[in-house]
C-alpha cells in the first residue's frame, strides 16, 4: 500500500487519469442502463402487442400523423402524467412507449410506473428502429382513419 501511495506521490497526473477513466466508465454504464430500462425490441413487441398490450406514441400529433404503430395512442411525452388518469385501466396490463429515437421512450416508462404501472416497456430505438426493422407503419388519413404502408 505504501508502494501505491509513493506511485501516486510521483506520478499525480497518471494517478489522476485513471480515477477520471474509472470516473467516466462509471457514469458510461449507469447511463446505459437507465437508457435501456426495461427495453424491447421490435420483435418483443410484436409479441406484447399480439397479446393485446397498449402502445403509446410520446411525439407531437403531426408526428404521430405523419406515420406510427398500428394501433398505437399517441399521448405526447409532456401531456403523459395528466392523461395517466384516462389510462388507469391498463395499470396492470402490458404498456410499450415509443418515440423516434427511444430515449424519450425510457423516460416516459420510468414516468408511468412512479404512476403506478406495473407492465411498462418501451421499444428500444423507438421508431426508427421499428421502421429498420421493415415493420408496418400507419398513416393516418386527413379524415381521422388510418391506412398501413
């Protein structure tokens, strides 16, 4: 011990670096995992959705009109904690969020289970993946009705 201490006495610069790197890979893998907090991928979604799991579209209206999931509801991130209320019947049920990169998606899964859900995930990419994936998107029709592409 005395050895790593007389190390560090001759060498603060390198002794420094190192704590920083430990410091920064640290933060690199909590940041990692928040991101991916109870992640899917497309493919596990398909699967929930199959069994009837509620889908949330966290973008603007244009957005979600310009093209979403299937059935998806589109609830924006910022409106999500007052419209929680119109959702309480799927508290116990599958939830999956999205949005277009699926940062945002994470977010708003930790956001509904403080509220109390018990079965939420959020799609890992968001749309952009789902759209990589070569999966279906809806567009929905100046009169309110959706059709596949």
């Amino acid at each position: 011990m005395q050895r790593l201490f007389e190390f560090i006495g001759h060498h603060p610069f390198l002794a420094s670096g190192a704590v920083l790197m430990a410091v920064a890979l640290a933060v690199y893998e909590v940041m990692a995992r928040v991101q991916a907090f109870a992640a899917l991928s497309a493919m596990q979604a398909v699967r929930l959705m199959n069994q009837g799991a509620l889908v949330l579209d966290l973008r603007n209206k244009q957005a979600f009109e310009a093209g979403h999931i299937g059935d998806a509801r589109n609830v924006p991130a910022a409106e999500l904690e007052s419209q929680a209320e119109s959702l309480k019947k799927w508290r116990d049920k599958n939830v999956i969020t999205y949005d277009d990169s699926g940062t945002g998606g994470a977010g708003a899964a930790r956001t509904l289970t403080k509220l109390g859900f018990t079965k939420v995930f959020s799609l890992e990419g968001g749309l952009n993946a789902w759209v990589k994936d070569n999966l279906p998107v809806t567009k929905t029709a100046a009169g309110g009705k959706g059709s596949a592409k």
